[in-house]
C-alpha cells in the first residue's frame, strides 16, 4: 500500500515555460584541449584590451590565472610585432578608462577613419557616454524632473544607432565585428532587444571567440529551446558557457549548475570565476548552506576577490550568519570601500542588525555606483517596506523588474507590498508574474494561494497549495494551509488528509503552532466519526503542547466517558473484524488518493492571468544619503572597527 508520500509523489504538475531539451548540453565527448583554449583566452584579451573592453580582458585574465599548470605550459604567446597606437590613441584609450568619455569622442572625431580601432574607440566612447548620461539620471533619486535631459540621451543613441547601420548597409559582411559589438549595445540600451540578439548572432558567427558578445546575448537571449541551435557554436566551450548563463538568468539554476560543473569536469578545474556561478546558482535554490562553503573556499584562495561577495553576504543574511557577515564587510571594507559590491554587503550587514536607515544610505550608494543592477533596488525595497516607506518601495520594485523582468524578485516584491496593503487583486496579479518567472519555487504559489483565499476562489488555492508541496515546500507550511482551506470550505475529510500528511512529512520540525493546529483538529475529527482509538491517540499528543493542552485534556475525558458508557473501544463494525486502526489505515489511504487527485485536476488553473490588469504607478522619493553617515563601517560590540 503506498503511503500518502508517495500518493502524491505520483502527482505531476505541468511547468509551462519553455523547458530545456536535455540534449542541449552539447559537450564534446573529450575534455578541452588547453592549448586551443588559452590561444582563444589570449586573443580576447589582446582584442579587448586595445578596445578599452575592460570587463572582457579580465574576464579572460581571471580564468588564464587559474586553468591548470599543464594548459599554461602548453600556451606559446604570440611573439610577433603588433602595430604601435598613436600618441591620441593613447590618449583616448587612457580617457575611456577614466570615465572621460566626451573628451574621448572630442579627441577621436579628427582622426576616427584611420583605422578599425580608432573608429571602434569613437563610437563606443560616445555610447558609453550616453549610458553615463542615463545612469546618473537613473541614479538621481529617481524622480520624474529629468525627462527633458532623458530625450537628449535617446536622441544622441538614435544618432550612433542610425550611423552604425548606414555603415552596415555599406560595408555589408566587411563590417569591422567590433562595430557590430556596439551596434548591438546600443539596439539593447535602446531595447530593441530582437534586434540586438540578431545583431549578436551576427558577430558571433563571424567570430566566436569574442565573449562579451556572447555575454551580451545571455542576458536578451528569449527563447531556451533555441540554445541548442548550430548556429550558437555547437560544442565550443564559451557557447557552453554562454548556454549556463542564459539558464542562470533564467532562473533555471539546476541546469546552470550542471554546465558550470561539466566545464570544470572538463579541464577548466575549479577555478574561481565557475565556482562563484556555481555557488550563485545554490543560492538560488536556496541551498544556502552549500553556498556559504563555496564561497569560503573562494575567499581562502583569494581573499581580496570581491566579484558576486554580494551574492555571499546575501547568503550570510538569510541564514542570520551576523558574524561572519560582519567578518566579511571588515575585510573588504578596507580593500574595497567605495565598491557596488562593498555597498550591498554593508546593506545586508546593517539590515541584518535592524539598521535600515543605515541599509538604505548604503544600498542607494551602491545604485548610484551600478544603477542597472537589479539585486540594489530589490534590497533597498526590502528596507523601504521595513521603515513602511510604500512608495519607496513600490518604485524601487518597478524599477528592478524595468531593468530585468526575469527576475521574479521584483514582482514577487510588489505583490508583497500589495498584499501588505491589503490590495489582493493587485497582489495576486504580480505573484503570478513572480510565479511565472520561476514555476517551481513554493514561495510563489504559496503567495499565489493566499491571494486566492483572499478573493474567495478556493478551488485555486488549493491546488496551489499542493502544487507547492509536491515540488519541494522550502517553508513547509503548504500542507497546513491546504488544510485550513479544505477547513474553510467544510472538506474535513480533506484537511484530515492534508494535515496527517503534514504529519509524515514534518515530525522532525519543532513548529508548535503549525502541529498543535494538525493534532487538535485530527483528534476532533476522528472523535466525531466515533473512530475512539485514533481520536484518542491524537488528544494524547495535544497535551505535549501548551497552545492545546486544556483541549486535549476536555477531549481526553470525553472520548473516555463515551467509551465507558458503551461504544466498543477496540473495534468498529466491519465485514470481516479489522480492527479500528488497520481501517483507518485503508480509508485514509483511499481518501488521500481521490483527494489528491481531485486537487490535481484542478492545478492548471493557477496559469489563468488577466494581463489587463495594472496597478497604478506610484511616485517614490529616494532619500538623499549625503547627510548620511553611510561611511560608517561595519563594528560589532566585540570586534574591532575596521577603520582603525
């Protein structure tokens, strides 16, 4: 006979995003040849470097550092003579990395026809000064008085834009690929976003060595079925890469996980830059514990490395981690003050001690350093409904979903904050958002069942509630409020099951409350179906827990004085004498059966979503934190202040 666990394990449950075939992790039957590797890892870099394309040539010197002794020796550098820069070359290049970008355009304009580098230079210096133009608006408090400026910026990328394609039109496929590069950043900032995936492809198979091209595509990439297109790059390893960030930001993090891990098994080891994506996709999952180990052992081997430390402190912030969060922020606090990262670790650290006027002046810091970041306006919307700042927080959750509508974080966000004012309705329509993002995350259903009671549609709720449990409760509260709703609507046989369910699942969990709801309601139950044996087994337990002893006490004597005065303690009437408890077994596994099933027909209603529906927008003051003391490091009582 199958236990209720394995009942519904039975069940399925339909995941109607787009699924990954599971032939998409096209790896070559042989590991990576390293030599191949550092010639691809050496040639990005040189590229890169000329081009002012910082973040690609540290990206390929952070994994060159790490790969295997053997890969290294086997790597001959190149030892022809390369062209010299100009003296204005240099110039330019030495602007673009200081942030000067329109002195950069002014110096380049004259001489931008005399060579593809140069001409690259000029035009991505002037793109990078309209996303400078737009990240300090973007930054300034986020109000609505700089919408005259905002369409000077617009203007000057419709400009870039419409010269990169004049040149397209003329060179054809003679177009320099860099240029390509940049034409596709611009349709992307522009959000033009199918234009910029086409743009990318185009580069990429023209040349797939150049990875910011490819990381610029994960992050536009729409449809996962098509990862596994030839024209990706079949089995080359950044296309595997770029195959796991795409999961990755997908919030597919199982899959992730595993690309990440078979280019280590392949001959990449584990370096420090797959072992942080990795940790970042336990995260993810939740699997917190695991995380933290990651990442301790990243900082043990490189304790100055602050690339994804905010992912760690945010790790260190849900497992209440207060010391070694405060460990972490002393370190890099001193090495690393004035960094997005640093500025999101101090907000978690102060959040975590209930300093949110603190957590906020850091969190808006690290806005101001990286505006197009999604994980800053989340935090800091979290601690604007802690200081019950709603408009705040409603304008920094619209502003995190605006930069990445993927990340469920700021849909989940506002029908929280939704919720909170009691508005199910708009709730309800931003969790399924939130649900939609990532489907098999009990979290959202969770919320998404709640809002279903609150708008009176049971049935929903219900199989929310189930859906929740059957791919993995991380709260494992989806039973009890499946039983509270089968309570509502009189299903007792129902919530019997749900809460004796509970029972097996969670006997280890010291939930006082949640059990002693499960154990009062089943000993009243079974009293009432006159099954004595089990009622009283259950009315027992109620006394080992205060919220329901002076119940189980009353229960106790009852079910004693009905058994006294003539009911059969032991047995109930029945075709061949089973007894009461080997019975109950039976029915309870039959009614387990046709409930789950019932609810199990019902699960597909939960994908139903009137689009229509839109809350207003609302307005949000950031507060400005130069009267901050957000300089403040991080000190516990019993440790030393860093800045000493």
């Amino acid at each position: 006979m199958l236990t209720p666990f394995q009942m519904a394990a039975n069940l399925s449950f339909v995941d109607k995003r787009p699924q990954p075939d599971k032939n998409q992790a096209i790896f070559s039957a042989e590991n990576l040849k390293g030599e191949e590797v550092m010639a691809d890892l050496q040639w990005l870099h040189d590229q890169c470097f000329k081009r002012c394309l910082i973040d690609g040539s540290k990206w390929a010197l952070d994994i060159m550092d790490q790969v295997p002794q053997s890969w290294q020796v086997a790597h001959v550098k190149d030892s022809s003579k390369k062209r010299q820069p100009s003296k204005v070359e240099e110039l330019a290049w030495t602007l673009i990395v200081t942030k000067e970008f329109h002195r950069a355009v002014f110096k380049l304009k004259a001489i931008k026809d005399t060579n593809e580098v140069v001409k690259f230079l000029y035009y991505y210096a002037r793109f990078l000064a309209c996303e400078n133009n737009r990240a300090e608006i973007e930054a300034d408090s986020i109000n609505r008085e700089n919408r005259e400026k905002q369409s000077y910026v617009d203007e000057d990328m419709h400009c870039i834009r419409n010269e990169l394609l004049e040149l397209q039109n003329k060179l054809g496929d003679r177009m320099d690929i860099y240029l390509l590069y940049v034409l596709g950043c611009v349709q992307k900032a522009m959000q033009a976003m199918e234009d910029a995936q086409r743009t990318f492809i185009k580069l990429l198979a023209r040349e797939r060595r150049f990875w910011p091209a490819w990381d610029a595509l994960a992050a536009i990439f729409k449809d996962l079925n098509a990862l596994g297109s030839p024209e990706l790059g079949g089995s080359y390893w950044m296309t595997n890469w770029f195959r796991a960030d795409t999961f990755y930001r997908y919030n597919v993090h199982s899959v992730a996980a595993n690309f990440y891990e078979t280019l280590m098994k392949k001959g990449f080891g584990q370096i420090h830059v797959l072992l942080a994506r990795v940790a970042a996709c336990k995260a993810a999952e939740q699997e917190h514990h695991t995380a933290i180990e990651l990442f301790e052992k990243i900082r043990s081997e490189d304790p100055y490395r602050i690339d994804m430390m905010d992912v760690y402190s945010d790790s260190l912030y849900v497992r209440g981690e207060k010391v070694k969060l405060c460990q972490l922020s002393q370190a890099l606090y001193k090495t690393h003050k004035y960094t997005f990262e640093m500025c999101c670790i101090l907000g978690n650290y102060y959040s975590l001690r209930r300093e949110h006027d603190k957590s906020i002046g850091f969190l808006q810091r690290a806005i101001r350093l990286n505006p197009f970041s999604v994980s800053p306006w989340i935090l800091v919307g979290h601690e604007f409904m802690e200081v019950k700042n709603s408009s705040a927080a409603c304008m920094a959750y619209r502003k995190a979903t605006a930069i990445d509508g993927r990340d469920y974080r700021g849909w989940y966000g506002l029908g929280q904050l939704y919720d909170i004012m009691k508005m199910p309705s708009y709730s309800l329509t931003y969790y399924k958002k939130a649900h939609r993002c990532k489907p098999n995350d009990s979290r959202m259903l969770i919320a998404l069942g709640s809002c279903y009671e609150s708008t009176g549609q049971l049935s929903k709720a219900k199989s929310c509630y189930l859906k929740a449990y059957q791919i993995g409760d991380l709260e494992g509260t989806a039973l009890i409020y499946l039983a509270k709703a089968c309570e509502r609507v009189r299903e007792k046989a129902n919530a019997a099951t749900a809460y004796e369910l509970y029972m097996v699942e969670y006997h280890n969990v010291n939930d006082v409350e949640s059990m002693s709801s499960c154990l009062k309601f089943l000993a009243n139950y079974y009293l009432e179906k006159k099954e004595y044996v089990t009622a009283k087994k259950y009315a027992e337990r109620c006394t080992e827990f205060e919220p329901v002893q002076d119940e189980g006490r009353k229960l106790l004597s009852k079910i004693d004085v009905l058994i006294n005065g003539g009911e059969e303690p032991g047995a109930r009437p029945g075709p061949s004498g089973i007894q009461e408890e080997n019975m109950h077994d039976l029915d309870m596994a039959e009614e387990q059966e046709d409930f789950l099933n019932d609810l199990d027909a019902t699960q597909d209603d939960t994908e139903e979503m009137d689009e229509s529906e839109n809350p207003p927008h609302e307005e949000m003051q950031l507060q400005d934190d130069e009267d901050d003391d957000t300089d403040d490091a991080p000190v516990e009582q019993e440790q030393n202040d860093p800045t000493d």
